[in-house]
C-alpha cells in the first residue's frame, strides 16, 4: 500500500503528496490532472477552495509544530 503523507506548513497550507483522492461532500471525485502533491487551503481566502492559491501570505500564522493528542474518549 502506498504512503500519503500530509504536511502541515507553518502560515500556510496542508500539503497532500502520494496516494490519495479527494472527494466533495456528496462523494464526488475532484479530478486532480494527475498530480501526486496538492495544497490545501486552511486559511478560508483561496480563491480556488478546497485548494491553496496563496492568498494566506502575510495574512495567516500559524506555527506547525507536532504535538501528541490527549488519549482518545471511549464510551
């Protein structure tokens, strides 16, 4: 099985590269023209959502920094 890995950029967006696909919330493919590294925007300005288009520089921060997450709540 192939490995996706995704990167959280600092200011910026999460870089998607391997073996993936997106999908909308109905279920629908994003055609992607082939390409194995997108981003995608986590800022809300990209002009072309869900991807990066750049438009966070100088308008969004945040430092990517890996934390652990608190153990996971069971029922």
């Amino acid at each position: 099985m192939a490995t996706t890995i995704i990167t959280v950029n600092t200011n910026g967006s999460l870089k998607i590269e391997g073996d993936f696909e997106i999908r909308d919330k109905e279920g629908n493919v994003y055609d992607l023209g082939g390409r194995e590294i997108i981003s995608i925007c986590r800022c809300g300005m990209s002009q072309n959502k869900p991807f990066c288009d750049g438009s966070h520089k100088g308008h969004f921060e945040h430092e990517a920094k890996a934390f652990a997450l608190p153990p996971k709540k069971t029922v």
